[in-house]
C-alpha cells in the first residue's frame, strides 16, 4: 500500500522579486534596499567587538545592540 506525502515548501518574495527562506531575511532584504537598515560600522555586522585588538576579548557592540545592523531613519527633506 502506497500512502501519498504531502510536502510544503514556504517562501518569501521581496518587491524586487529576490526568493528567501524565511520571513526575516525577506524583511532584512527589503529595509537595506529601502535605505532603512544599515550594517553596523562598529562590528562589521557581527554584533560584538574586539575590546583591545587582540582578536580574544569580545564584548556586545552598544552601537546596534547586538543585532548586527542598526535601522536608519529617513527624513523627508522636502514635499
């Protein structure tokens, strides 16, 4: 006896029709294309820094709270 299995496969479809995995990457995707979101300067993205520059001391960056990004905001600057 054959038993059928179904299998769904979910997907996110940003505006500029780019494919991801999951939810937050699509969003992520959309805010750095927006020229809302920015990679962090101070880590690099990772969400922590090198404390003295030995590469072994590493502390949570305050700059974007550990996220790895900080998120911008546009300001109209006429209508």
């Amino acid at each position: 006896m054959t038993v059928p299995i179904k299998v769904e496969v979910v997907k996110w479809k940003s505006f500029d029709n780019e494919v991801f995995d999951t939810e937050e990457r699509a969003d992520d995707h959309e805010a750095r294309v927006n020229g809302t979101r920015r990679t962090c300067p101070e880590c690099n993205g990772s969400g922590s820094v090198d404390l003295y520059g030995d590469g072994r001391t590493n502390s949570s960056c305050d700059a974007c709270g550990m996220k790895g990004y900080q998120d911008i905001q546009k300001e109209v600057a006429w209508k």
